[in-house]
C-alpha cells in the first residue's frame, strides 16, 4: 500500500508525553489555517508518496529507541486505509499510538475508537464554532459549506466523549492575536469540551513559518496573556485542565 508521508522522524519528543516517539507526517490536508507552521504539507505530491512496508520496516528498526509511534501531518485521517494499516501494525508489536487530527474525519475516528487502534488523542480545536472558524481554517469548498465542517467536528467531540475513559485526549488551540485572542471566544470552546476527560493546552502563536505572510508582523501573545485567558475559563468552568504550552 501506498501512501503520501511527508516526512519521518525516527526518534523525537511529544509535548507533555515523557516518552520518545517514532514520528510519521502524512501529506494532504482539508485545512487551510492562517497560522500553520507546515504549509508545505498541506498538498500532496509525487516526491511525498510511500510504500508503507517500507516504513514498517523502519518502525521496527525503531522499536527500542521509542515506546510509541505518533501519526500527524497535514491531516492523517485525509488518508484512511493507510492510517488504519500503520496503526494496525504498531499495535501488533505492542507500540502505543498517538493521533493528531484537526478532527475533521468523524467516520475515521469511529473506526479508530472501535477497534482500538488508538491510546491518545490529540485534536486541534482552531476556533469557536462562530464565523471565525472559516476566518482561521478556510476548510470550506465547492462541496462543503463551513457549517458542515463544523457540525464534523461536533460528531468528532462527542465521539471523544464517548471514548474518554478508553483513550487519552488532548486539545490544542493556538492563541493568535487579531485572530483567536478575545476571551469570549476560547470560553466558547472550554464549553465545547467541558464534560470531556481531558488535557486542554494554550498555544502562542508564531510567526517562524506560516501559511499567510500577512500574519508575519503579528507578535507571539505573551505568557500572562495566555495564563489570564486560562484564569478567565477556570472562573466559568473550574472543573477544566488547561495546560500552557509555552
């Protein structure tokens, strides 16, 4: 089977995981985010095509130096079958499994979730579900209005829910000044989550490479912005656990 994977990393770190991890970024996304520091992924291209029993081969050469294989991109449930088979096979040598997703593919999770094929989460939540959601993602096509997008990303939310007890989850939202900055926003996506087991980490944007070079001269929020932000939610909702990923 082939895929589109943009690059591997054979050994590197995960932002509050101790472990080491065999790192696989698949090509293609359905995002177009202002802000992503990987726009060189979100097309797929010949020169990013894979065969896949060549990367297993690599995962198991790998096996000793990592405790675990982390599958992001780009978007990696943009490619189903191929997603399914590398994680099949890291279960089969008893590898634990990390996804990172803008939780686009609801379908693909039900199916991730259902054959335990997965042990941790992580989920981009970009924006409020509010017309800031298009401003920052510029997910919407020809064949799928925004709303629908969002309403995926609903599915996905309440799938996690239905899994939390089963598989570790972590939320991500990038804090972007002029974009994603105003409190009433990210409370509006803490009560999205807030009945959700899980890890909800606060961003700084940065400007190092993005997509738009408009967004080049926008300064990183500093970290007691972010902490006030995180005071804000707290207030409304204490029962949430927001980490500052700074």
């Amino acid at each position: 089977m082939q895929a589109f994977i943009s690059e591997v990393v054979p050994v590197g770190s995960v932002d509050f995981d101790k472990g080491l991890y065999f790192k696989i970024y698949f090509a293609g996304c359905d995002f177009r985010c202002l802000y992503c520091n990987t726009p060189e992924w979100i097309e797929t291209k010949f020169e990013h095509e894979r065969d896949l029993s060549e990367l297993k081969k690599e995962i198991m050469n790998n096996t000793s130096n990592v405790e675990g294989v982390l599958v992001t991109g780009g978007e990696p449930c943009f490619q189903k079958l191929a997603l399914i088979d590398i994680l099949k096979f890291c279960k089969e040598i008893k590898l634990r499994t990390i996804l990172d997703t803008n939780g686009s593919k609801p379908l693909v999770l039900k199916k991730l979730f259902e054959e335990k094929l997965v042990d941790k989460i992580i989920m981009d939540l970009k924006a409020p579900f509010t017309e800031t959601f298009e401003k920052t993602t510029k997910s919407q096509t020809f064949f799928k209005q925004s709303k629908d997008v969002m309403d995926d990303l609903k599915k996905s939310l309440e799938l996690i829910r239905t899994y939390d007890e089963d598989v570790e989850v972590v939320f991500r939202t990038i804090i972007t000044p002029g974009l994603i900055f105003r409190k009433e926003e990210i409370l509006s996506i803490a009560k999205e989550i807030e009945t959700i087991n899980c890890v909800w980490e606060l961003m700084p944007f940065s400007a190092a490479i993005i997509l738009d070079k408009k967004m080049k001269n926008i300064n990183s929020p500093t970290l007691a912005f972010l902490e006030s932000l995180r005071d804000s939610c707290l207030k409304k909702i204490p029962n949430l656990n927001i980490k500052i990923n700074y």
